[in-house]
C-alpha cells in the first residue's frame, strides 16, 4: 500500500508529488501473480520486473495522498490543478502513458476516475499533463496513478500539485462537449436528476484547465464525464478505430487469413469438444467469412468425433463483435429469444435467429447460414472474471440453449454499446441498453453468474 502523504494546510499551495509521495511500482503479467515491489521515489517509472518478457508486462507507479489538509488553502472558487511532466520518444510522439487519479468524495455519484489531458505538443523532448480538479474534488482522498502500459520506462520529470484559482473551460470545448452530453442524458441508461447531470458536465469541464478545443482534448472530456456518469462500460473511440463499415480494401482476403481460426480441441479418451472462444475483434468484412469457416469446422467435429460433450470456453473472451460469435455457434444455439437488450424505456430488442437470419428485435444483422449439424449431448460453458461485454452475451445465450454455466461470475459489463459519430472524428461507444436472460431478466449487477461454481476453472 502506498504511503499516505500528510499534507500540512500552510505549506501546500504547492506539492512536489515526486518528492513526497509514497511511491510503490506495482507490476502484473498475465498468467502469473501479481507482485508488489517497493521503489523509492525517483524520475524514472515503469519498466520490466526482473525475469519478465518484453510483451508480459505491465507496470503502473502509484501513490495515495490526502489532500483534505488543503482545505485551508483552497477556496470556494480555487481548484488543484496536477501536472506532469514526461520525456518524449525518441521519436517526439507521446509514449504508452497514462496518468490518472481515483476521487472518492462525499458527493452524488460514485467513485470517479479522471485522467489527465496532454497539454503542449514536445517542447524540448517533453510533454506536459495537466489535471485540475474542482474544490469539491481536492478535499477527499486521492489516488494518483501514473502506468506505462507497454512496460516500457517512464522518464517523469515533474509531478506537482497547486492550489491556483479555478481556470474556467474553454467556451468552444464547453459547447461542444454539451453537444455531446445531450446525447449521454437521452440515449444512455444512466438515470440521474437534472441537477447531476449539470454537476457531472461542469466537473468533465473543469478537469481541462482552459485547454482549447482541439480532438484531444474533446475526447478527453467525454471520457471523464462517461466516468463521472457512472458508465464505465462506455468510451470514446476516434473514429478510424471503430471497426465500422468503410470501403473494403483490395486486400481484405489477406488480412482475414492472418487471423487464427477459433480453436477447437477434440479429447478422444473423454469424447469432449472444446471450443476456445475468444474476443472477435477482426475488421467488419472479415465476419462472414469467420462464421461461415468456424461453423463448418464445429460442424465437422460434431460429425465426424461424435463428442459425447461440448464447452465453450468463454474463460478470456473480453467481447468485441457478439454477432459473428454466434454466427459461428449456430449448430448449437436454440431457438426463440437468446437473450434481450432492454432499452432505458423499458422495451426489449430480441436476439434471436429467423430461419438462417440474425435478427436484433425486427432488424436484421448479418446471414449466419443454416445449422448444419444436431447435436444432442451435454453442453456446458465457462466463465470467469475475464469473460467481459459481448463474451457475457454469448453466455447468456448458450444459457438460453440448454448449456450449463460452470466457473465464476463474471466481468459485470453485460450490456450493449452504440457508436454514435460526434465532432471531431470523435466516437461515442455509449451504452444504451441492458442484457437480460431470454426471460426478460435483468442480471443483478450485469454479471452473468455460474449455476455451478468451480474456482479452479478461473485460477
């Protein structure tokens, strides 16, 4: 845990974070333990622990520090205001970094996590972050992260906080980004009282410090008030990144082919099929070609090895595109509803396949061919904490066709997002529906839970 930085009310109308706070590096692989190595406070971050492989890390430096001692020196009108300095890549581009605090406050809403905006392009192989948070802010404890997320290390050479006279945000970002939450206040699921939105909005605002409008900067602030709003499932994406239909590239059957099939491994001795399915996150014009290949693999399996059981290992699968996971598990998918959204109205959208068709609620989504192959025997899937967003969705529905979920419960982001294009090239990835079971039941918490539990599946 890291130190607590006890804050005396007359001297801290500055703080040199770097050289105060309690600094602890915190270092997790995947498919190991994690590990907490002390690291006394100094200007180089991150990095590999030792032994780790270049691509298996993930380190983030973090400390907490109480600000509530500031009170005295914070006014009503006054704000912190956080800023970071970082050396640039050798390159000048900005590097894997995030820096970022948790508030926990005593005011309507839940704990937020807000991030910090670039603030200057390289001056001097630099680039200088700012956060500023409002009085209400300032007074709770804070939680300041600062992560590499490549593993790579981190040359930090400034990292200050100052209590300055609250810097108002600037009018062009202030329209835009009300623009913008119009849509979040009438399309999400969030329900909040007009009074918490207007809260919720002037705080994303008030973290830029006057930054001008720029993509940056927009994106910024849209994502701090999807925190602050309590939608955690929902981002901003740019929108070259949303996987959206755009003209196919003459090369399109290349890039499909380098992407792996679904794996799928037959035990003879126990006569079990698993089937390892993971995130889709290929391109849109590969999703045919990926149901189309993956079905007829399922298919000859089932025909040719007879397996006397079939799991669907969901363990890893962290979401991406539900609709070609489906597709691909078409021969063991039922009838009827597979599972519902349900809109902030109330309404429900069924998924669920009309002869060879794809359908959410009348609409249809994709041709997912016809089911090629019966099978009869025992059907179970796996979940864990890892099983997240689309992945929940594909439980439900292998629920709804007779399998039984074994593991543990799972991620909790068992809901649905829409991309919605604003300014500039911005895109909102916002939730605006819940996932139900093919009753119409919602799931306590968005999390999908085991009818068997098994803690050794997710270890």
């Amino acid at each position: 845990m890291a130190a607590v930085i006890a804050l005396a009310a007359a001297s801290f109308a500055h703080a040199d974070l770097l050289a105060e706070a309690g600094w602890t590096r915190y270092c997790a692989a995947p498919g190991r333990a994690a590990t907490v190595v002390p690291d006394p406070a100094h200007v180089v971050f991150g990095g590999m622990p030792a032994g780790a492989q270049p691509s298996a890390s993930r380190c983030t430096v973090y400390a907490t520090f109480d600000a509530r001692p500031l009170l005295g020196a914070v006014g009503e009108h006054d704000a912190v205001l956080i800023h970071a300095r970082v050396r640039a890549n050798p390159d000048g581009s900005l590097p894997n970094f995030a820096f970022r605090v948790d508030v926990d406050v005593d005011v309507p809403g839940p704990p937020t996590t807000l991030f910090g905006y670039v603030a200057s392009t390289a001056v001097d192989g630099y680039f200088d972050m700012r956060l500023q948070l409002p009085r209400d802010y300032a007074q709770a404890p804070l939680t300041l992260f600062v992560t590499s997320g490549s593993g790579a290390p981190l040359d930090v050479v400034g990292l200050t906080a100052d209590v300055v006279a609250m810097i108002p945000p600037d009018r062009a970002v202030a329209a835009a980004v009300g623009r913008a939450m119009r849509i979040v206040r009438d399309r999400s699921i969030a329900s909040r009282a007009p009074d918490e939105w207007t809260r919720i909005e002037a705080l994303a605002l008030a973290t830029t410090a006057g930054l001008p409008l720029d993509a940056a900067t927009y994106g910024g602030v849209l994502r701090n008030a999807l925190r602050a709003s309590g939608l955690p499932h929902s981002g901003v994406l740019v929108r070259d990144a949303t996987n959206a239909p755009t003209r196919k590239p003459g090369d399109a059957a290349a890039i499909c082919a380098a992407f792996p099939d679904v794996p799928m491994h037959f035990d003879a001795s126990t006569r079990v099929l698993r089937v390892v399915l993971g995130a889709f996150s290929q391109p849109w014009y590969c999703v045919q070609g990926y149901v189309r290949v993956n079905a007829k693999r399922l298919e000859r399996h089932i025909r040719r090895d007879r397996p006397v059981t079939i799991v669907v290992d969901l363990r890893g699968n962290q979401g991406g595109n539900m609709w070609p996971m489906l597709g691909a598990l078409r021969s063991l998918l039922a009838g009827g509803p597979l599972l519902g959204f349900q809109q902030r109205d109330g309404s429900v959208r069924w998924v669920r396949f009309n002869g060879t068709t794809l359908l959410e609620g009348d609409a249809k989504v994709m041709e997912a061919g016809a089911a090629g192959a019966r099978f009869d025997g025992q059907r179970e899937a796996w979940i864990c904490a890892g099983t997240t967003s689309s992945g929940e969705a594909v439980a439900i529905a292998l629920a709804a066709s007779g399998f039984k979920l074994a593991g543990q419960p799972s991620y909790g982001f068992a809901s649905s997002n829409e991309l919605i294009p604003v300014e500039l090239d911005q895109v909102l990835q916002l939730t605006t529906a819940r996932d139900t079971d093919r009753e119409g039941r919602l799931l306590v918490g968005d999390r999908v839970l085991p009818s068997e539990s098994r803690p050794e599946l997710c270890n």
